[in-house]
C-alpha cells in the first residue's frame, strides 16, 4: 500500500474513535462507548476465548472482530432501531 493511501486510511479510521454507539446514545447511557470501543473489546473477547479443541481459529476471530464495523467509519453506526432495511444497511456498508 502506497503511504498516502495508508494515511488516508487511518484518517479515516479516526471517525471511530469519534462516534459513540448509536443504540447507547439513543437509551442515554451516559459515557457511551465508540465503535473504536467496541472493536477493541471484541478483540480482546477473540483473544482470550476458551479453547474449543482447535476448532476456533483465533486468529481470524481476531481480524474480524478488529476489521468488522470499519465501514462504520463513513456510513456511521446504523442500529436496528433505525429500521433500515437490511439491504441498505449492506448497501451503504460495502460502498463505504
């Protein structure tokens, strides 16, 4: 990857420090967590579940849990209170 396509994607990255999950916002929990929050927490969740006998790939769970609400970073947080169509909801993700 080319540095200023890197840079240009870690500004992006930014937003999800930034924006606070919409489902808490929206029932006034108070110090609501971002996305880049809920990233990091599922993560760690990914690094330390039990062993299953080798059957988890922790390593792809951790990826996925890291990788998996940066759409979130242009589309925003969209909850299913929202009532967007699941459709649109993929829409928006993939495009961002």
């Amino acid at each position: 990857v080319e540095p200023k396509r890197a840079i240009d994607f870690l500004r992006i990255l930014q937003n999800l420090k930034a924006t606070k999950r919409t489902g808490w916002v929206r029932k006034g929990v108070r110090g609501p967590e971002s996305i880049a929050d809920h990233m990091y927490r599922m993560s760690v969740m990914a690094m330390i579940a039990g062993d299953d006998g080798g059957k988890l790939d922790r390593n792809k769970c951790i990826k996925l849990a890291i990788a998996h609400d940066i759409a979130e970073a242009i589309a925003g947080d969209i909850a299913p209170s929202d009532n967007v169509p699941k459709e649109e909801k993929h829409r928006l993700e993939r495009e961002a």
